[in-house]
C-alpha cells in the first residue's frame, strides 16, 4: 500500500514542520512537503552528461540516501549542508538500500525549524545524567584528581558541550548527550574492573572516563548537525583533550607531576594503536585496562544500533534481521541470534 507523507506544523510549535520519520520510511511511501536536514550534498555529473544533485537527508530518527535527477548549478547553489529542505519525493530502494528520489526541492529558513527535531537524542534526559556524573566525581578519594575533575566543569563551556556532545560522527553514541552517556557507562563499568582486578586505581579510571574524550567538545559540531570543527580537522580530540588538561590542571595546586603524567598517557594511548590514533601504545595497567574498557564500550554501542536499525523494517525478513550487511568499521557482518 502507497503511504503519503505530508508537511504541516506542529500545534505546540507553530511554524515548525512536522516530517516523516526516516526510520518508519519504506519502499514506495510518497514524501510531500516534508521537511529534512542536509548532512551532506553533492553536484555529480552522469555518464550521459547530466548532472545530478546527491545527498544525505536526516532527522532525530536516522539518515537517508537522497537523489534530484536532471538538476543545475543554480538548484544546487541555493542552499548547503546543515540547511533545512522541504522534499518532495518518493521512496525507492537502490542497491539493496532505500534511497528518496527528490522531484522537488526548497530551502527552509532556519528560524522556522525546532532544531531539537533534527539530531539523535540520548534517551536519558541531560540533567539526570549530569547529576550522576557529579555523583561519581564526589565518589572519587583522591583530592587532587577530583578537584582536577571539578575544574573541568567549572569551566561553562565544557559543561554544556558535555550535555550535547555526542561520542562520535557517526560509529558509537553518535546522539544528543552521547558523550556523557559514554562516560557514565566507562565509569559504571569501571567500577565493576576493579571488583575483579582491585590492584587497578579506580580513582584514575574514573577520571579516564571523563577526560579520555574531553577534546570531543571542541572537535565536534553539533548544533544542527554532527561535523568537524576546523580545530577538530586539524588537531583532533587527544591533541585538543591534552591540551585541555594542562590548561585546567593550573587550577588544582600542587597538583602531583606523576599522576598528570599517568592521566596524559592514558588520554594519548586510549585508541591502543597508532593506526587507530593512539600517540602511544597503553603502557600502565590502567592506560591497558581503560583502552578495552573503551573499545569495549563503542563496540557494544555501535552493535545496538546496528540490531535497531535491522529491527525498523518491518518488510525484512526474520534471517535479514539477524545479518547486517559487510559493516568496514569492524571488518565483519554481525550476527544477532535473538
């Protein structure tokens, strides 16, 4: 059955557009005025001559594949990433994927659009996160490195980037407050290491949790939508995290050279590999210890969201909801036995 989608605002928000879901997309639905996020656009040109625009639609919900057919310089020029289209257009599969085929497209001017509509959200609310985030600093024994930690959020604009900040791009707790989500759960399970290994020093995991990804604040983009800051392209999170940590440890006084260095070290070794980003190899027991924890962590993060997106459509059938396809980022399809 051929679904329409249409665009109207929203009651409690007037003038903001109300859209089709991407997640509850499928083959064949009718998109009508609704209204999406740019994350990326390209001009291309066929081997016929014609020229095609490609793009990347979003909202909260996911991202879609999108293409306008027999397009000019002029229709692409007029709007950018991060703008807001209102489609119109229908859903079609290509390579075994759904893809919305534009017949019509128009920039929305942004002021018209709840930006909270557009961006994954974690489905914890901020503050309660935040309250627990202060609990586990309170939790921390070791004076210097608590007050190292409470430096940190003093500072207002790392505080609030904590609450939005999403982990990454695109891989792992790629959401509103996936930053902070990722944190708690390093710290959670921080907690749990040291039951089993209780040599480990769980004062410098847990600030581990905190600073490892700090950098993420500033490297990212994520008003509108997840991108790099030019900082972020040029410096990246460890260079900008560590550089972080020797501006906010002039804060703490007499503040132990040998624990700064542990806490430097663990920050430059959390990716593990220097093809992985790591600046080095992990070389205590806890820069070891906090490098699975984290790869631990993003991996099962990125392997729920894989499970979710299998489970959306409804037309798959119960094997193509156990198999993702190839996936690059972890050299395997997965399987979800159910």
């Amino acid at each position: 059955m051929q679904r329409s989608f249409s665009f109207d605002s929203s009651p409690t928000s007037p003038g903001n557009p109300r859209h089709a879901t991407i997640a509850h997309l499928r083959k064949g639905d009718q998109i009508a005025d609704t209204v999406y996020l740019v994350e990326t656009a390209n001009f291309k040109q066929t081997r016929n001559n014609k020229h095609f625009i490609q793009l990347i639609l979003r909202d909260r919900s996911g991202s879609i594949k999108a293409v306008r057919w027999e397009a000019s310089q002029e229709l692409y020029n007029s709007f950018t990433t991060e703008d807001f289209l209102r489609i119109r257009g229908r859903v079609e599969e290509y390579q075994q994927h759904l893809q919305i085929v534009v017949d019509d497209l128009a920039r929305v001017p942004p002021e018209s659009v709840d930006f909270e509509e557009f961006l994954p959200m974690a489905a914890r609310k901020p503050e309660d996160m935040e309250r627990e985030l202060l609990e586990e600093i309170a939790s921390i024994g070791n004076t210097h490195l608590k007050a190292l930690l409470l430096a940190f959020l003093e500072d207002q604009d790392i505080r609030n980037g904590l609450l939005r900040c999403p982990a990454g791009k695109t891989l792992h707790h790629a959401y509103v407050g996936g930053l902070l989500e990722h944190i708690l759960s390093l710290m959670g399970a921080a907690k749990l290491l040291v039951k089993n290994y209780p040599k480990l020093n769980l004062d410098m995991l847990l600030a581990a949790a905190l600073l490892h990804d700090i950098g993420k604040i500033r490297e990212l983009s994520y008003t509108r939508a997840f991108n790099y800051t030019d900082e972020g392209q040029l410096v990246g999170h460890i260079g900008i995290g560590l550089l972080l940590l020797d501006e906010k440890v002039k804060a703490v006084r007499d503040f132990p050279r040998d624990i700064l260095v542990q806490i430097q070290h663990i920050i430059a070794s959390h990716h593990g590999l220097p093809e992985h980003g790591a600046l080095k190899h992990p070389m205590t027991p806890e820069a070891i210890a906090f490098h699975y924890l984290d790869d631990l962590d993003a991996k099962l993060a990125m392997l729920e969201g894989l499970e979710k997106e299998l489970q959306v459509s409804s037309e798959a059938t119960d094997r193509e909801r156990r198999w993702t396809d190839f996936k690059p980022s972890l050299g395997r399809r997965i399987f979800f036995p159910g």
